[in-house]
C-alpha cells in the first residue's frame, strides 16, 4: 500500500505541475498578481509530492520490498546498507526519478527565496521550471514507473551491478545531477526573460549564482567520477573521452562560458544576447546528455536503458524545449537591447575571448560526440571518434585559452593596458618558467608536454 501512496504522490506532482507551468505564465502575461502568487506555493508543493515519491521508493528499497520490479532488478536482501540506499539512484528508473527531485528543488528554491525578484519575472521563471517537471515526470510514468509491481515476488532480488557497488555511487551521480539539471533555472530564467523582454543588469544578478551553483556541483561530480572511473575501471587516465563523460563535458563548457559571460552583462550590461543564448544551450546540451544515455543509440559503460520508447520520449521532449526556445529566441532576439560598447584590450574582451575558445570547445566535443551517430543514421556506417580526434582539436583550444587566462582579472573595464597587465605577471611567468625546467630536469627530454603542462597548470594557478 505505501508503495501505491509513493505512485499516487507522483501522480499528484504531474498534475500540479500542469498548474505550475499554466495559472503563473497567464497571470505574468495578464498582470494578474493573484495568478502570478501561485506560483511559489504550487512549486514547492510539486517538491513536496516528488520527494513523498523518491522516500517511498528509498524506504523499499531499504525494506527489500521485492514486489517492487525496480527493487528485485537491482537488490538483494544480503546488500550492505550504504548500496541498498545508493541503489535507488542506480538503475533508469530510480536515476530519473532522482533528476525529477532535483529539478522540483531548484524551482521551489526560486519559489522560497526569489522574493527580491519581480513577480512577474518569478512568476515566468516558475512557469517554464513547471512546463520542464510535467514533461519529465510524464515521461516517468508512462515509459519508467519506477513502482512497477510484481505479480509472484521471488525471496531475493538480482543484486545491484558489481561495478556500482562503490562510494563513488554515492557521491558521483547526485553531484552531478545537481549540476546538470540545476542549469535547468537558468534556462527557466531565459526563457522567462524572453517571454517577458526583460534582460538587463539585474537579469544577470539574479541569473549568475544560480549558474554558479549548478557550474559548481557539475564540476564535482565530473571530478568525482573521473577519479571513480579511473580505480574503478582501470582505463589508465583521468578522462577517456567515452560519449557519455562527453555528455557531462559539453554543458560544463558551455556552463563556464555562460558564467563569464554574465559577468560582463552584470558589470556592463553588455553581451545580453549571447548571455541569454548562453543559457538555453547549456541546459539544452544537460537535456541531450540525458537523450544519450538514457535512448541506447550510445553503446557506453555509463548507459542506463536501452529502450527504443524512452528514447522517442526523451526526444520529443528534447524537441520542445530545445526547438520551442530557441524559436522563441529566433522571434525576440532583435527587440533585446545592445549594452555597453568596450574596447578589445579590456576586461570584457578577455571574457569575450574566454567565452569564444570555450564555444569552439565545446562545438569540438559536440562533434567529435554525435558525428558517428549522424553518419550511421544517415549512411549505415559505423565509425568510432575516439582520443585522438579529441586531442588534437580540443587540445589546441585549450591551450591558448590558458595562456591568456591570467591576464583576464588585472585587465580594467571598458579599456586595458596590456603592457601594464604583462608587467604585474612576472613573478607567475617566471615560477611558471623554472617549475617547466624543473620538470624537464626530473623527467627528460622524452615527455614533451607534460612539463610543459606542468609549466601551464602553474601559470595559472
């Protein structure tokens, strides 16, 4: 019966989500303040139901309650206590139902402490958060009800995936679930902007923390798992270029640049186009790394389903709110302002700069990532882009950007002095120089790049 109350309270969140994602964007539209105040009580209640849904399934997980599909698919009675828990996050199902509860958080944290924004900003914000919950959690009920029953339960489950019995499962995929879907408040926020033709200096306040909180929690998940993958699998570095850790990489870039990028647009008012734009890529490209592990048209270690339906869902999904918001782009960007004007030699040049070599980065990954997918839809053949591909393109683009790191923070705004700036980095130009001689010396002339990594990593440090 709990476990029926756990399905019901899901139910129950799409169903106020519907209202979350309606009654606040009509009332913002109309300027009806009674409509547009659902918004925060509605949001919070919809991560009231999704989290009674998330402890149900936790509780029978920690029950072996092997009536439970989800439960007898990847338990066992005999489970240490640690992977019974991390175990409801370790499967398609429990995993999605997890990303749901992050996403119903981070719109009741707007929904709690947004009172310093606008109501009819906080009202289309909440709106489009609401419109991402009803998607997902109908996606949740009709292809991966993670409260599916068994008719005759079996005395024990089939044990979780070795692989994953590990404390990395505990850390690794919450961490980085915040990240990823915690761009999906910027994205609503974006989007809100453009629905509403409100983008100035105050956007960009409001906007930032949220970034770097999301920016944040996806670098550390990122870290973590390398450093999982890295014990755990044996694969001989920190970073394989799989397509799945591709998938995690691309909105980090794109979530990096976004956050330079409203830098400028705080300080400036400058940059109001990209920044927005910004915004709905990163979330876009969390939303398509969600397609690729979750569709099976990735063969990968990290890959969660295989399921042909999951996949046609999760595009449609994909369809709506990448396709729906960068036409909404496509038909507002030209009635959103030019801000200030500042000279290249500047600090806004050097985000500008930043923001350039991440874009080209992450247009690297994105094709080295979904090129062999494109060509065997199109033609049939099967090609594999691994290490080397991403090596010599990503590489080069690091490493200029790098280099040019350091003279972004001592530069002015509006106009720079780059003799000046050069003059103040001595002292870091030459430690960086003697550590790359140092490393030389210790490790000799056959290891090229590293000491010149080395030379790199200190420089800007």
């Amino acid at each position: 019966m709990i476990v029926e109350f756990g399905h019901y309270a899901l139910v129950l969140a799409f169903a106020v989500s519907l209202i979350q994602a309606s009654v606040p964007l009509w009332g913002a539209l109309t300027g009806d303040e009674r409509l547009m105040a659902v918004a925060p009580p509605v949001s919070v209640l919809v991560f009231a139901l999704v989290l009674t849904a998330f402890v149900v399934l936790t509780g029978a997980y920690l029950n072996s309650d092997f009536s439970v599909l989800n439960v007898l698919e990847n338990s066992h009675s005999a489970k240490p206590l640690l992977y019974k828990f991390t175990g409801v996050w370790g499967n398609h199902e429990g995993s999605m139902l997890l990303w749901v509860l992050i996403l119903a958080f981070f719109g009741a944290l707007v929904g709690i402490f947004g009172g310093n924004l606008p109501s009819d900003l906080k009202a289309a914000t909440l709106a489009v958060q609401g419109l991402i919950s009803t998607g997902f959690t109908l996606f949740l009920l009709v292809t991966s009800n993670p409260f599916n029953r068994v008719v005759n339960p079996p005395l024990e489950g089939a044990d979780l995936n070795p692989i994953l019995q590990d404390i990395g499962l505990a850390i690794h995929p919450p961490l980085l679930y915040v990240g990823y879907v915690g761009f999906s408040i910027t994205f609503s926020f974006a989007v809100a902007a453009l629905i509403l033709g409100r983008t100035d200096a105050a956007w960009a306040r409001w906007v930032r923390p949220w970034t770097l909180l999301a920016w944040s929690f996806l670098t550390l998940g990122i870290a973590m798992g390398s450093y999982w993958a890295y014990y755990e699998l044996g694969w001989g570095g920190w970073w394989f270029w799989d397509p799945v850790e591709n998938a995690s990489f691309m909105p980090w870039l794109a979530g990096t640049a976004l956050l330079h990028s409203a830098i400028v647009m705080e300080k400036r008012e400058a940059l109001k186009v990209w920044t927005v734009l910004l915004a709905i890529f990163t979330f876009s490209l969390s939303l398509l790394g969600t397609f690729l592990v979750r569709s099976g048209v990735l063969t990968s270690v990290h890959a969660f389903a295989t399921d042909p339906a999951r996949g046609v869902f999760i595009l449609g999904l994909l369809t709506l709110f990448i396709g729906g918001s960068l036409s909404l782009y496509a038909f507002r960007a030209s009635a959103l302002k030019q801000g200030g004007l500042f000279a290249p030699i500047s600090r806004e040049g050097g985000l500008v700069l930043n923001n350039l070599f991440l874009t080209a980065a992450c247009a690297a990954v994105f094709v080295g990532t979904l090129y062999p997918l494109v060509l065997d839809a199109v033609g049939g053949d099967k090609i594999s882009v691994g290490a080397p591909f991403f090596n010599l393109t990503f590489g080069p683009l690091m490493v200029p950007l790098l280099l040019a790191v350091p003279f972004g923070p001592v530069l002015s705004w509006k106009r720079g002095d780059l003799l000046a700036a050069t003059q103040r980095l001595y002292a870091a130009l030459g430690l960086a120089f003697l550590m790359t001689l140092f490393t030389f010396w210790l490790w000799g002339m056959e290891k090229v790049l590293a000491p010149l990594g080395v030379g790199l990593a200190v420089w800007v440090m």
